[in-house]
C-alpha cells in the first residue's frame, strides 16, 4: 500500500486548525477511513467536514490571519475543484468513460461523485419542504461546480448551468453564493458555525458578496437564492441512502438537455462540461 501523504490527508481535514479541534479518536478514524480507501483503489469520498465534539465545538474560532497563516504548509490552493486532487492522498483513481452524448444524470452518475451525495439531500429536504420545482433544481445543482472549482462557486455553477435552465434556477444558483453570509431570521436561516471555522471568526465578506446581497434582498427573485441556504445543510450525513431517482421528472421538465450531449452543444458553457468529462487534459 502506498504511505498516505500528511500534507494531503491534513489537508482533505480542513487544515491544521480543523485537525487541532479534534479528539484523538476522530483523528484515529480519519486516518483509518483514508488508509482504507487507499486499500479499496483509492476510491474517492464526499468532501466532509470532520464532526466537531462538544469540547471541540467550545473551542475558540480561527481569525482570518490565522488560516491565512496555514495556506504554505497546504498541498493545494483551498479553492481546488474537487475533480482535480485526491482528498485521500496517493494516487488519483482513473474515471469511468462518459457516454458519447453525456446527460446531465450521467454526471450525476459519473462524475459528480464527492458533491452528490450533498446535493440529493439539499434537494431532498427543499422538496420535503414545498420548494417549487426550479428552485429544487437550484438545490440539486447548486454545489456540483465545486467538483471544478470551490472559489465563487455560485457564480461557475450559474455560469455553467444558464444555458440549460431557467433564469430563476440560475438566479438562486448564483445568488446563494452571497447569501449565505447574512442570516435570516424569518426565512429560517441562521449564519452557519461552520463558517467561522473555514473563513475566520472575524471574516468580512468581500465587496462583489455585499453588492450582490444588497441587490438581492431586493429583487423579485430573493426567495429563490434564499430557500438555496435555508435547505442547504451544513453538516450532512455521507452515509444517507440517496439517489438521482426522485428528480430525474423534475430535471426532464426543467432542464434543457442538449441533443448532442452535454460539451458537445457549442454553448458558452461546453468547455466546462468538457473539463469534468476530462480533467486529465494537460492542456
């Protein structure tokens, strides 16, 4: 078996700081889950956030510098789309070949491995909840991009998505970027602990988010970004029982499938279609 790389597994953690806020035993399965999957082929696993302990959920919140003080010692840039590294560490595993004209379940199926799990039960709950129709498909899409790049990954997901849906299922996929730093109270959103772990107890949010929030909680449209964040959950269970299954009507009814397949369409978004289906591509 191949010696499991710190830097990475540290790294596939959340950073030194989110290792220090566990308890030896989280830490001793993490490794034995990722000394596993090594065994297993390297299979590839849901990005997860490791369980905090009561003891550890008391412990002060990392300031901005704080983090910032970490990025030397990553093995990647934090932003890195899921698709492109090895959360394990080791060798990547080789992905299944996509079928010559890709749908968008094929994606699901194929290459959106370590968001999906995430995304069916985000939509799953918008559904359990009387989300209308385009918005559950904002939940089901609204993380997928992350496979290609977490940095902004509200506006690449509308940006990859626009061709293919409603003006109003881009609009909360983009828009529950911003939103997601400004709690809610009547809507029943509260700002997630998490963030302050990831971002810094003290993190501003950068002008364009202010803007767009500002613009946003004006706009006809703001419910639908808004039920995004409110059914989004921040500490989802990697063992849930989930599948396309419940939303393969709804993607037909709301989603434009290409005829020649996704990244074969010509359309302003095909290049990252392409991309997912290929990200071995040295140039």
């Amino acid at each position: 078996m191949q010696p499991l790389d710190r830097r990475n597994f540290i790294a596939s953690l959340g950073g030194a700081a989110a290792v220090g806020l566990m308890t030896h035993e989280a830490r001793a399965d993490a490794l034995e889950d990722a000394m596993l999957a090594q065994t297993q082929g390297g299979a590839r696993k849901a990005i997860t956030e490791p369980p905090l302990t009561a003891a550890a959920a008391q412990a002060p919140y990392p300031t901005v510098a704080e983090l910032a003080a970490q990025v030397p010692d990553l093995p990647r840039r934090r932003g890195t789309g899921a698709i492109l590294f090895n959360a394990q560490g080791g060798k990547l595993p080789l992905l299944p070949k996509m079928p010559a004209k890709p749908t968008l379940v094929d994606f699901f199926n194929l290459r959106f491995d370590r968001t999906r799990n995430h995304c069916y039960q985000s939509a799953s709950l918008a559904l359990k909840n009387g989300v209308d129709e385009p918005v559950v498909l904002a939940c089901l899409l609204h993380d997928t991009v992350q496979e290609l790049m977490r940095s902004d990954h509200g506006y690449w997901g509308a940006q990859l998505y626009e061709p293919y849906v409603s003006e109003r299922t881009a609009f909360a996929i983009k828009y529950h970027q911003a939103l997601r730093f400004y709690p809610d109270e009547k809507a029943g959103y509260v700002y997630p602990d998490f963030y302050r772990r990831i971002f810094g107890v003290d993190y501003v949010p950068v002008a364009h988010v202010q803007a767009d929030y500002e613009m946003v909680r004006k706009h006809k449209w703001y419910d639908a970004p808004r039920a995004v964040t409110v059914n989004d959950l921040y500490a989802f269970d990697a063992n849930a029982k989930v599948s396309i299954d419940p939303f393969v009507d709804i993607i037909g009814r709301h989603f434009r499938q290409p005829k020649e397949g996704l990244g074969n369409d010509g359309s302003p978004s095909a290049h990252m279609w392409r991309t997912l289906i290929n990200p071995d591509a040295p140039l």
